[in-house]
C-alpha cells in the first residue's frame, strides 16, 4: 500500500515504551524508516542533525509536552509536518493544535488501517476539497459551530444563544450533516478545512 512513501523517515515521541513499539512497528512494516523517541527533547536534538519528513508526537508527556514540542519544531522547521496524537478527545486542545500548525491530529487508541492512512494522507498533501462555509451552513449554524469548537455542551450554547435544547441539537445535526462528518473529530478537521479554524 505504501510504496509511493517508501523508505520516508517519521520520527515518533510518546513517553509509553508499549506505544512506541507497537507504532514503531507498523510503520516498518508499511516500509517507513522510524526514529522513536520517549521524550520531546530528544527528538528536537536530532531534528536538527537528522532528515526527518513527518513527526508524529502524543500530546500529554512529561518535562515537554507534544503541543510545546509543535510549537518548536514550527519555529525551526516550519515545512516539516506534524501529527498530533491525544487518547482525551478534547476538542479545543485539537482545535489549539490545529492553529498552531499541525497537518492533523487523531485519536488513541490507534486503530492501525486508519492510522496508516492519515500518515499517507499527511506525506502526500491530499488536500480534501474546501468549501464556502458560507455558502454551507447559516449564520446560526456557523455561531453554534464555533461554541462547539470553543468546547461548549449542547446545554451550555442552548443557554449562550437562548435557545432549547430540541433547537441547538437539530442544528448540531445539520450541520454535521452538510459537512459530511458524524463525530466530532471530524468536524473539528472539517472545520479547519473550511477555514473557521484559523491556522497560525
């Protein structure tokens, strides 16, 4: 499947010996070259001595975290793409990550199919089409999109744009709906492709 990548180095950071492996190895095994590393500032140090063409960091890590390791390796290597990986399913920090410069972000557990295939889709840019958010959803989807990226609940944008709760769960599924998503991962990433997440 991978052999348009083959032989790309990755550079992979996670303090978890156990995931360090277990990605270690499906990488080699889809023919990547893979440098692991337990901790960000390892991983800065041979960044600066090492060709590397995509890093891949986990997100909650001691003495340096995965969104600081972002911001570093953004200042020194701009180019270089970042995949950011978090086991909490915390919408704003993915939407933080997001404006901070990372091509993408998924989920832990890491199912291996899936993760392999945002791997091949950040080394070859596949950019999915982008849209006119305005020409998809209403002003009134586009407040309440912006609440749930803000990591508003259903209850609490009901209560910010005086609506009930039967009124802001139809338009959470509307607009779910129009962006061609169904959780909220993906529209997080849809909303960065639409440009209501501003990069940078």
């Amino acid at each position: 499947m991978m052999t348009n990548i083959a032989k790309r180095h990755v550079f992979f950071v996670d303090d978890e010996p156990n995931v360090r492996k277990i990605v270690g190895r499906t990488l080699e095994q889809a023919s990547f070259k893979v440098s692991c590393f337990a901790c960000a500032t390892d991983c800065l140090k041979q960044l600066r001595c090492q060709p590397c063409d995509l890093l891949i960091t986990d997100v909650r890590m001691p003495e340096m975290d995965g969104i600081e390791l972002l911001t570093k390796v953004k200042r020194i290597i701009p180019s270089l793409p970042v995949l950011v990986m978090t086991g909490y399913g915390d919408i704003p920090m993915a939407v933080k990550v997001l404006k901070l410069g990372a091509a993408d972000f998924i989920e832990k557990p890491l199912e291996r199919q899936s993760f392999l295939s945002v791997v091949d889709s950040v080394l070859n840019l596949s950019v999915r089409p982008h849209r006119i958010v305005g020409d998809v959803l209403t002003k009134t989807e586009i407040k309440i999109l912006r609440l749930i990226l803000d990591g508003k609940s259903t209850k609490e944008i009901g209560v910010i744009l005086h609506r009930s709760l039967r009124t802001v769960e139809d338009h959470r599924r509307h607009i779910m709906s129009k962006l061609g998503v169904n959780n909220l991962v993906d529209l997080v990433k849809q909303a960065a492709i639409v440009r209501l997440i501003d990069h940078g």
